[in-house]
C-alpha cells in the first residue's frame, strides 16, 4: 500500500500577459493552468445574470512516449471530457452571481505526462484561478469576493489488493481499480470517477480508496494554501 502524494512543485506566475498562471508539477506529470479573464459571458450565463468559468484541457503532441498528432492531442473525446471536468470543478467553489459579467477560462496544457494530468490540471487551475480574481478584485471589478472554498483532485488506484495513491502510468496502467477524486478544502466531495479497469470492487474497497483520496486532498490542499497564503478577499 503507497499512500503518499508523488512530490509536488508549482512556478507561480509562469507567464507575463496571463491573469493567472502557474506550472503545476505531480511527480513527473506538469501542467501549464493558464487563467484569462473577458467581459462577456454564454448566452445561458447572460440569461441567468451570472459570470462563468470554464476550462480547456489539451496535451502537447509529445507529452507521452511516443508523438501524438497535434489534432488528436489536442481534441477529441478525452480531451473534451476533461475540459468539462475541470471547468465543473472550479465552478464548484465559485459564486458565479459575484463573479460578475465576465467569462475566466482556465487553459490547461500538458507538457508532459505521467498519469494524473485531468488531477493536475484541476490542482493549478485553481491556483491560477485565485490569481486572476486577485488581479480583478485590485483592480476594483469585483465587490463580492466569489470564492466560497477551495478546491483539489487527486487519482487512486486498487493494485494487487492495494491501494495506491496518486499513481505513475506505470502502475496505473496495471491498476485493477482507477479513480479520480475532487473534493473541497473542507473535505466535501465535488466530483468521484471510479472505473473497475479489472476485477469489480466491493464498498469497503470503495472506502479505502476514498480514505486515501481523503489524505492525499490533505496534502495537495496544505500546497495550495502555503503558496496563495489564503483564497480568502485580500486585504
């Protein structure tokens, strides 16, 4: 049983124009989360008098082994659903009311990956979500600060009747269980994707996962507070 998070490592910013935008590294998968903030919003946000946040996730062309043409590291299905994911996952935490008529899209990109990336994405998405309703907040565009808690994800996986946390590809390519976990800083589930890759898994099984999902949240939320200090308004 491995139960602790792969190192963890985020360059903050990382790039000049962006909002917000960090390097969030898991072990030997890194992510670029780059947030850009516009004055229009979807015609269904409109409506409803909201602002929104949305994500899109995409991996460079030689992120894994082997070259991946660049429309299929960049399209398709998988990245589409990931793309939903995250966007989902950061609006979570936000009150879109107080966000204002504006639209925050967080561009994640894969530079390289070792499993975990959809994880990844959400972990520095969110720091470079932070940064960017910082910068609005100085800048005197926001009254309400939107953020209601923060936000993290990390994979578990069921190996040999073990659990592992935060698996490489390695082992997660073997794994009889995968799961992706996204929980709020205080503990509340956002969203579970759990797949039988092998052999089915029963309730207590489904327990420890999600016990070490738990701790690994622990660990990945303690990052993410010790660089943005507080997701609180600033002072």
């Amino acid at each position: 049983m491995t139960l602790s998070v792969r190192p963890l490592k985020v360059v903050r910013p990382f790039l000049k124009h962006a909002e917000g935008s960090c390097l969030f590294q898991m072990g030997n998968t890194r992510v670029l989360c780059v947030a850009s903030v516009e004055d229009r919003v979807p015609p269904h946000a409109e409506e409803k008098g909201i602002g929104w946040v949305t994500a899109e996730y995409a991996m460079l062309p030689r992120a894994g082994d082997r070259r991946t043409p660049r429309g299929r590291a960049s399209g398709g299905g998988r990245a589409q659903e990931i793309s939903r994911l995250v966007g989902r996952s950061l609006r979570a935490v936000v009150d879109l009311a107080a966000l204002g008529p504006r639209t925050i899209t967080v561009d994640c990109d894969v530079l390289e990956a070792d499993a975990g990336t959809r994880t990844a994405s959400i972990n520095g998405g969110f720091i470079a979500l932070v940064d960017a309703l910082r910068l609005l907040w100085k800048e005197g565009k926001l009254t309400t600060w939107p953020l209601k808690d923060s936000v993290c994800a990390v994979s578990v996986a069921l190996k040999d009747g073990g659990v592992v946390l935060d698996p490489d590809y390695a082992v997660d390519a073997k794994a009889d269980v995968d799961m992706n976990v996204v929980m709020t800083g205080s503990g509340r589930f956002v969203e579970v994707q759990g797949t039988a890759e092998g052999a089915p898994f029963d309730s207590k099984q489904l327990g420890r996962l999600l016990d070490a999902a738990r701790a690994g949240g622990r660990r990945i939320n303690a990052l993410q507070k010790k660089i943005l200090r507080s997701w609180d308004a600033p002072k």
